[in-house]
C-alpha cells in the first residue's frame, strides 16, 4: 500500500523540476544552442539531472501504487517512455542526444506538467487510486 503524503511530495518534487527545466530551457532555441557553448553544455547537463530526476521518481511512483496510479492518469502520456529517459541518461550520461533532449523539451514537457498538475488537484481532492 503507498502513502498518499509520499505521493504527493513526490508529484511536486517531479512539478518543480519541470519547472526548472522549463526556465533553464526558455534561452535554448536548437539543439545546437546546447553545443555551442559552455553555458548551453551546463544547461543541457541540468536538464538532463533533472529529467533523470523525474523518470526516478516516476519509477518510485509506479513501483509503490502497484502501476495503477500512472496508468489511470493521462493514458496519452507514454509512461514508460517518460521512466526510461531516466535509464537512458543514467547509463549513457555521456552520449546525451541534444537533438533528443531538444525535442523533449519542446514537445514532451508541458503535458506531462499538465498530467502532474492534475494529479496533484485529484489527490488534494482526496482522490486517490
């Protein structure tokens, strides 16, 4: 059985990295933007810890709900996807894909945000899976 107070900080420690990521990306406007300098290398390592951050505390999220809380939510999220960025990273730290990240953060970040947002309202609602 999960604890709901563990789930919740969990969903706002995963909503304030996206947050993070969101300002940190807001000066990148191409993958190569990442490359071309120390600044955008420090920036792409930043938002790869954080998305590292996130896809660990998804994984803790499904593992203590018994997969049924993230299945419930959000069903066009892709969940895995979005646990295995953190396997990516982790393993490949220096390979990291600015071209992925890139596309990440322009495309992938702001549902999930929504999702987590939501998620949060349910469980301050006292809905809980």
């Amino acid at each position: 059985m999960y604890d709901p107070t563990l789930l919740m900080e969990k969903l706002e420690q995963i909503d304030e990295a996206l947050a993070k990521i969101k300002r940190r990306f807001s000066s990148i406007n191409s993958p190569d933007d990442f490359l071309d300098s120390d600044k955008g290398q420090d920036m792409l390592d930043g938002i790869a810890m954080m998305l590292i951050a996130i896809g660990e505390n998804f994984k803790t999220i499904d593992k203590e709900t018994e997969g049924k809380f993230l299945t419930q939510h959000f069903p066009d999220i892709q969940w895995s996807g979005v646990k295995g960025v953190r396997d990516v990273l982790s393993h490949q730290y220096f390979n990291i894909d600015a071209e992925e990240i890139f596309y990440i953060c322009t495309n992938d970040l702001q549902p999930l945000r929504t999702a987590v947002q939501e998620m949060i309202k349910e469980l301050i609602n006292g809905h809980t899976p």
